[in-house]
C-alpha cells in the first residue's frame, strides 16, 4: 500500500491540476480589463456571462443595450455598418488577449490606426479644423459620464458612444445663452466659425447705407466678463433705441414715418413731412405757407439748433401767430409800440387786404368820396422811409390833390383848400362868399356878371392852362372901356 502511495498522490495531484487547468485556465487568454472586471475570473463558469447559448453576440447585446439600439434603428456607426448584416462582435472587438489589451484597436479598424477611422460613417461629419483634431480631444476630454445599465460601477472614461453632437457640448457658449446654443450650426460652419457665414441680418434688421459699416458691438454691446458674452442684449431695433433724437419737438411717430428706413440720406425726411405731422411742432401749413419751400424758413446754412430751433428757444424764428419772427417788417416800425404784431391789422392766411377798415381811420375820418378812394392815392413810398408811409401822412388836400388853381391860393407855403371847398361829396360845390372872402364885392350889376367874364383862362410859366383868380385888377378901366 506504502509503495503505491506516491503513484495516488500523483494521480490525485494531477487530477487536481486538471480540474484546476479546465475551471480556471479553459480561456484562450485573460479577459480585457472591462470584461475581467464584469466576469470577475476565468472560471468557466463565468464564460456564460459572454457566451450566451444563442451565440456571443447575444451576450455581448445583452450587456450592451447601447449597441443594440444603435443597430436596430440602423443609427450610429454599428446600425449603419452592420445594419442587417450577421453579427459578429468578436471580429472587430476580439478579447482574451490579456487585460491590457484594449477592446478598440487596430483589428477594429481592419487593422489600421484608429485615428484613421472614417467620421462619415457616424452621424457627425468632421470638417475643416475638427478633422485635425486627436480622438481623445472629444472622446475623452468631453465624454460624458457613461457607464453601462447593468454596471453602474464601472464608469468609463472614455467613449466612442452617446457624445452630444450639439456644438455646446464641445464648446462653450460665446452667446451665454444670449441665442439658441442648440442651433449654431444654423449660422456658423466647420469650415468658418467667425464670422458667421450662415447668419442672414436681413432676417432681424437689414444692414444698409451707413449701418453696414457700424461695428458690431456698437449695437452687441459685450457683458461683463465673468458672463464671457460677445452679443449681449441689442437695445432694440427702433432708431430711437439706439440714436439720441435730435428733434426739439416731441413727436408721437417712428422715424420712418418722415425719414426713410435707409440710414442715408437722412436729411430728406422734409420731402415725406405731411401737414399734419408739421402740425404736432405747433406750426400749420395752411396758406399762405402751403407751398412755401421749408429751406425758407429752415435755413441749410444755419446750424441744426437754429435751423429747427424748439419752441420757446431765445430768437426762435417760427411761430404761428408771430408773423414778425420771420417776415421783413413792412411798414419800417412805422406802427411800434402801438401795434407790433402784423395780426392786429393782418389775417394770418394772406396779407393783403389788411383787415383796417373805414372805421378805424380815426386820424383823417373818411367820408363821402373818400370812403371810395383807393389807399394807395395817399399811401404813396416815402422814398426816405423806404416804405409806404402811413403815419403821420400829410393831411392837406393838396398833398393829394393836383391844385387846379396852380398855387394862386397858396399862403404861408401851404394851400388850405378846405377854406372853399368843404363838401366832400362835390369838389365843385364850394362855400366861397364874393362878399366877405375877396377884396370885389359884388353887387348891383356886377351881381349878374358871368365869372369867365373877370376870372379868365391864363397860362401858367410852365404852360398850364388855368382860371385865373390872382392877381386880378380891381380898377374899373381894367374891365370897361372908358367914355371920351
């Protein structure tokens, strides 16, 4: 028994090594470290973990429900190149080569490098300055914290899977939430970032004229540092949000209801100015101003601050009611103090007629004939004055009435008509007594004499035919023939 004691042992040993080599060391090769991590040995019953009795795939989507959706909505890399192909897990991801060997290498990419792998075949289409960039720079550094369903424990640091594809995701947000972080692609490209070659201005506010040469951040005005905004808040997309009105008059309109949308010309609003916009500046356009041209009284050669001056502004050259603000006196301050608004003899439509009338013509009260008489035949230019004299007018008969008699009555260098002729419904209707008024009485036969007969038709030095009336003789024998 002794001597076959050794031969028992061996078998025992060798039984045991067997058992051993079938439970624990039946793998090809030691799991990768994810997979050793789930299966937690190489013993052989823990080979079910992969290797479903449907197959290996099976196993592999039973832990990998990210895959598997991936290929049955034919979405992601896998749905698109397995799609309904046969699956066969182990081709690409081949495992049982130790624990450091990783699942995604060379054999996954038909056994080229990795970074070679072809973007096209994902969802997201590398371009430009992102088709330079390492796999790790979003794989890794902006993987999200993924671990799967079954194993929230083994978190991974890494992932080919479930990165966002929004530019967020990645970056961060220039705008702070300032527009739709989630739709940057809607204005900015791979290929051009800055600036932005998808953006249309025109869909919020058209660039024209002028305003296409404004910096941006004249209107985005950047935020505080701390918020990294480049566009913050706009003030709004009225001109007033953003330009200071240089208007005294405070209008109730946009500005485009005077001025066009185009930042230039911005001068011609006064070609678009209505009457009743000119209305809200307290001043009308009615007549006689109605087709007056608004250089007239908005002068392009005078300052903007004089040449639309606000109401009640010192020498303000618009006004309504004050005709005087901005017309030439006319009668050369002939009616000041007194009278120093043209309304009080004036209407404020027209200026002719005036509104004095007969009545008011209290310093030479007009009565018969005269009531009919023109203005302008005693109102005549007094050349000194510069203009029509109506104060203090002359207010002898002879100042405007041609004297018939050629001075014969004048005295004291001034002719007084109204000594004979009083009547002023008849010029020829005269008072004079032959009586008490001359140096001839007449009487007796003289009473019945003709006037022609001692008052005849004499010429002036000049040439002028007149009735003579002095010098006359008073001698009998200058008018009768003496007896011999």
């Amino acid at each position: 028994m002794k001597r076959h004691a050794p031969l028992i042992v061996g078998i025992l040993l060798a039984a045991a090594l067997g058992a051993s080599l079938l439970l624990f060391r039946s793998s090809p090769g030691d799991l990768s470290a994810p997979h050793m991590a789930v299966a937690g040995s190489s013993f052989i019953g823990n080979c079910r973990k992969c290797h479903d009795s449907k197959g290996l795939p099976a196993g592999c989507m039973s832990c990998h429900p990210e895959i598997a959706a991936q290929i049955a909505g034919h979405k992601g890399y896998h749905g698109r190149v397995i799609a309904d192909k046969a699956q066969n897990c182990a081709k690409c991801h081949s495992d049982h080569n130790g624990t450091a060997f990783p699942l995604v290498n060379k054999v996954s990419w038909g056994g080229a490098e990795p970074t070679t792998f072809d973007h096209s075949y994902s969802t997201y289409t590398l371009k430009s300055s992102h088709d330079k960039l390492a796999c790790a720079d979003c794989h890794v550094k902006h993987a999200p914290p993924f671990f799967l369903p079954d194993f929230p424990k083994a978190r991974r640091a890494a992932t080919f899977l479930g990165l966002k594809q929004d530019c967020v995701s990645c970056h961060k947000d220039p705008h702070n939430g300032g527009q739709a972080a989630s739709a940057c692609e809607k204005c900015h490209s791979q290929d051009k970032w800055k600036p932005a070659p998808g953006f249309d201005h025109d869909k919020s506010y058209p660039l024209r004229d002028a305003h296409v040469k404004v910096a941006c951040g004249k209107c985005h005005a950047a935020g505080p540092p701390a918020e990294g905004k480049i566009f913050g808040k706009i003030p709004g997309k009225k001109c007033a949000d953003c330009h200071k009105t240089p208007h005294r008059t405070k209008w109730n309109l946009e500005c485009e209801a005077c001025h066009t949308k185009n930042a230039v010309p911005w001068d011609t609003a006064n070609q678009r100015m209505t009457k009743p916009q000119h209305l809200v500046t307290g001043f009308h356009i009615e007549k006689p101003h109605a087709k007056t041209a608004c250089k007239a009284c908005h002068d392009p050669a005078k300052p903007y601050a004089q040449r639309y001056s606000r109401p009640g502004a010192p020498g303000r050259a618009r006004a309504q009611k004050v005709c005087e603000a901005c017309h030439k006196d006319e009668h050369a301050a002939q009616f000041l103090p007194a009278h120093p608004r043209c309304l009080d003899c004036h209407k404020e439509t027209e200026f002719k007629p005036s509104t004095y009338a007969v009545k008011d013509h209290t310093t030479w009260p007009l009565n018969g004939a005269h009531k009919k008489a023109p203005c302008a035949s005693c109102h005549v230019r007094d050349a000194v004055l510069g203009a029509v004299r109506f104060v203090k007018v002359q207010k002898d008969c002879a100042f405007c009435h041609k004297d018939p008699h050629a001075g014969q009555f004048r005295a004291g260098g001034k002719t007084v008509c109204e000594t004979c002729h009083r009547d002023e419904l008849s010029w020829k209707k005269i008072i004079f007594n032959h009586e008490t008024m001359s140096r001839f009485k007449l009487d007796k036969a003289h009473a019945k004499v003709a006037c022609k007969d001692c008052h005849p038709q004499a010429l002036t030095p000049q040439g002028r035919k007149v009735t003579l009336y002095k010098p006359l003789k008073y001698a009998c024998e200058d008018c009768h023939a003496v007896p011999r």
